[in-house]
C-alpha cells in the first residue's frame, strides 16, 4: 500500500505541472494578443500611407485640385497605427512583467 507522503507529492506535482502550464498558456495568449495589434497596426499605417500618396500623386497630375481630407485622413491612420503600436507594446511589456 502506498504511503500517504507519496500520494500528497504526486498531487502537489500534478497541481505543480497544471500551474505551470496555465503560465504557457497565459503567456502564449499575450503573444497572440501583440500579434494581432501589431497586425492591426501595420494594416493602419500601410492603408494611411496608401491614401494619402494616391491622393498626393492625383494633385499632382492636377487631376484633383485639393486632396487635403484625404491627406489629412490618410496622414491620421498612420498616426493611428503608430499609437496602437507603442501602447500594445507597451501593454505586452507591462502584461510581462506581472506575469513574471
């Protein structure tokens, strides 16, 4: 018959094991989470920037006469995305150290 030592160490390592792993997973969750803000944030700067350079390149060729919302809308989702990076940078680093 097993002794009752060798049944609490095999559940104190089972919990141990399980803790462990809910750690992974936590932190696997904030990688995905960066992931997807990174990937957010590149998709608004590349749309902002694709904006206003067809708009500047359609003043240009005096197709338009005045492009400045566009611009200006263009110019305000790279600033957008520039901003979701740096808190959801800054969030992750944050998020990281608490885990820790």
């Amino acid at each position: 018959m097993a002794s009752p030592d060798l049944k609490f160490d095999t559940n104190t390592e089972l919990s141990s094991r399980r803790t462990g792993m809910s750690f992974q997973r936590t932190r696997m969750s904030a990688d995905r989470t960066l992931m997807s803000v990174i990937r957010t944030s590149l998709s608004l700067i590349g749309f902002g920037f694709t904006i206003a350079q067809v708009f500047q390149k359609l003043r240009d060729q005096d197709i338009i006469t005045k492009a400045a919302a566009p611009r200006n809308f263009g110019l305000s989702l790279v600033g957008l995305g520039i901003v979701m990076l740096i808190i959801g940078i800054a969030y992750h680093v944050q998020f990281m150290l608490g885990l820790r």
